[in-house]
C-alpha cells in the first residue's frame, strides 16, 4: 500500500482558494427547480380560493331563504285549500318527520362543507336543504307564536302545519345543544382526556345526530304536536 500524502501548506491554501470539489454532492448548491413566475403567492392563493364561487354561494344561500318562504307562505294564505288536499293525506308525525329531515340536511351540509373543505357538493346539499326547509316554514307560518297564524289559516287542521313547524325547532335546538357541547368540550376538557375525541370530525358528527334523534324522539312521542 503506498503512504498518505500530506498536502503542503501551499497546496491547502490554493483548495481553499479553489472551493470545494464539484464532484462532492453535499457541498453543491442546489439548483432551482419551481419555475419563475410573474405571480407573488398571495396572487397565487387568491386564484385557487375562486372568490367568484363564494359570492355565488352567498347569492343562492340568500336566495333560498327569501324566495322559497315567500313562495310558501303565498300558497298557505292563498292556496289554502290546494294545500290542506295535499297535506291532510299524512299523518303530523310523518310531517314533522319530513320538516326535520330537511332542516337537519340543511345543517349536514354546512358540518360536512367544513370536513369537506374542498368539496362543493356538501355547500350544493346545504343551499337545497336550506330551500327545502325555508318552503315548509312559509307553508307553515313559522314564527315565533305559529300557532296563531296556522290557526287563523288552517282552523281545525292546523296541526299539521304546527308539526312541521315544531320538527324545524326541533332541528335548530338539536344543533344550538350541540354547539354548547362542542364548545364546552373544547374549553373544558383537557387534550390527553379520553372526552376529547368527541372534537374530532367524524366523532362530532356522529354526536350531532345523537343529540338530533333525540330532540326528534321528544316531538314525535312527548306530546308536543297534540298539545300545540
């Protein structure tokens, strides 16, 4: 085997000079591979969001709740009877069943749009929920004191319109107890505590139909829609 050479002083010198070898991968700088663009990445960001799409979300959604409660509040005052032939087919609690359904699809939408983020489909599921619901509330009269107007409207048949309106609210307390939970588990519970798995997406759904079958199951069967 043939001895080490030792460089000389000199030689050291003009490596230093020279800079590192080229054939060393560690010490060659990289070399640029993202093509220039003329577009800083605000501008980038900005055309990946489609802001055209979000005021077109916005215009529907304020579109389903204006025309569709007009719409059905305009055939209960003045279509009453073509109303009552088709709703006195079926029973309050299928009625308030159905008023539920499409409130709770509604808000299923607005849930799953925040899993979902990138998906359009849930926000489409949410502005049709939202139609749908909006339509039975102006069949139904829904106010805050319902029961006075459907009475006025539908006399001895206003039950039907009042279990409509009393699935709605059903709807709306179930998600108004969900959120105090939710925020409450987030406050209150610790982050290693096994309650803290309530947070997470699919578990929170999953607690939000939980706490909606049963507002549902306290109109059906608790003797809301008889008493109303």
């Amino acid at each position: 085997m043939a001895p080490a050479t030792i460089p000389t002083p000199e030689q050291r010198h003009q490596a230093h000079l020279d800079g590192p070898e080229p054939d060393n991968p560690a010490s060659a700088h990289p070399e640029a591979t993202i093509p220039e663009s003329e577009y800083s990445l605000a501008e980038i960001e900005q055309r990946k969001a489609r802001p055209i799409w979000w005021v077109v979300l916005a215009l529907a959604t304020l579109l389903a709740i204006i025309l569709p409660y007009g719409y059905g509040r305009s055939l209960a005052i003045n279509h009453t009877q073509g109303v009552l032939h088709y709703a006195s087919a079926m029973d309050p609690r299928g009625i308030a069943l159905i008023a539920w359904m499409v409130t709770v699809l509604a808000f299923m939408g607005i849930g799953m749009s925040i899993i979902e983020s990138h998906s359009w489909f849930w926000r489409a599921v949410f502005v049709l929920g939202l139609a749908a619901e909006q339509l039975i509330a102006g069949l139904c009269l829904l106010k805050m004191n319902f029961w006075y107007g459907t009475f006025v409207i539908y006399h001895h048949q206003a039950i039907l319109a009042n279990a409509a309106n009393l699935g709605i609210i059903a709807a709306g307390l179930g998600v108004a107890v969900f959120a105090i939970l939710f925020v409450a588990i987030l406050v209150c519970v610790k982050k290693d505590s096994p309650w803290n798995v309530l947070t997470h997406s699919w578990s929170a759904l999953s607690m939000f139909f939980i706490i909606e079958l049963i507002a549902l199951a306290i109109v059906l069967f608790g003797g809301l829609i008889t008493a109303v």
